[in-house]
C-alpha cells in the first residue's frame, strides 16, 4: 500500500480542525461545522445525535491518511448490510495543502483495493454522495471509476456508486429506500454511463 491507515484520534484533531479554515472544506464536506462535530455524530455523543446505531470499527470508521510525515487525508467510512450497498465513503477531506496532486483518487483506488486490510471488513460495492458543485471530488471519485447514479430533486447533490455494474441495482436501491422513509421524489436516477 501507498499510504498508513491509522484511526482518526486527538493526536490529529488540531491539524484537520486547521482544515476547515478552508473555503472548500466547510462548504463541501463539514458545513462550517467542525470535523470532530462530525465524528462526534457518528459516536452519538453530538449536539445532532439522532438516535442511529453507528459502531465505531465496526458499522462506522474514521481513517487518517499519513503519506510519510503528512497528514494526507482524512475520510468516514461506513460499512453497511443493505444490500447492494457495502461501503459509502463520506466525507473524505484531503489536507488543503495537497489538493490537486491525486491524492483523492489514490486513496479511493487504495480503499477499494484494500478494503479489509484497511477496516477489517470486505467490501464490493461503494458508494458516496457529493455535493454537485464538488468539481474536484466528482473527478476524482469518476477518475478511480465510480459512476453517477442520481441526483438530488433540487440538483444540489449526486450519488455516485463502484463499480459501474452496480448502477441498476444502487438506482433501485436509492428509490425504495427513499421511498421508505417518505421522500420517494427525492432521487432522480441519472447516469454517467
């Protein structure tokens, strides 16, 4: 492997915490929110805590991404039993320093490839949501090989899903569980393929 894997923990939190002085990290990945404010949702110990059953390592992973000595990245990982759905990826946050070098798309094509050393779980399908003026994201996330699979109604974000002989499945699976939870006209299947 390219890059050290290690469990996002104190020793990081001020470096990432200096990545959301970034325009693009707040308005794409923590919402002018903190990182930790995110891994603290995970945990259920947030202000937002609504009552999910996140497991840290085991339904939820928050990895730092070290490449020698730089903090390269850091990503939330979820590992999901719904099927076809077996890894969503959001977010991921390469360090404003090295953006646009490839590093998002290496450590995408890195998880994939390396899925169980990385969070001790299998995966085959991944899927990730990105905002839709995420232009960098979008082409890092087509780059390692992730397809569109739709839209948001309001086109504000798309929902994308590896490998591409997925997209059917990933489609149906979107529309009935939107549909599930009440906001069946949410998802409007589209595609890049």
């Amino acid at each position: 492997m390219l890059f050290t894997w290690v469990d996002y923990c104190e020793k990081y939190e001020e470096e990432l915490e200096s990545w959301t002085s970034d325009a693009d990290t707040r308005r794409f990945a923590t919402f002018d929110d903190k990182f930790k404010d995110q891994y603290d949702y995970y945990m259920g110990t947030g202000d937002d805590y609504d009552g999910h059953d996140y497991k840290l390592n085991e339904t939820f992973f928050c990895k730092v991404v070290l490449d020698g000595n730089i903090t390269a990245a850091v990503l939330i990982i979820l590992r999901s039993n719904k099927s076809p759905c077996d890894i969503g990826i959001n977010p991921i946050i390469v360090n404003p320093k090295y953006r646009n070098k490839g590093y998002c798309t290496k450590i995408m094509a890195e998880l994939i490839n390396n899925t169980r050393e990385i969070i001790g779980y299998g995966g085959n399908v991944f899927t990730a949501g990105i905002e839709t003026d995420n232009k960098g994201s979008t082409k890092a996330f087509e780059k390692v090989g992730f397809v569109l699979a739709g839209t948001h109604k309001d086109g504000s974000f798309t929902y994308w899903v590896y490998p591409a002989s997925e997209l059917k499945d990933y489609q149906k699976f979107c529309a009935d569980d939107f549909e599930k939870a009440g906001m069946g006209d949410i998802f409007i299947a589209s595609s890049t393929v």
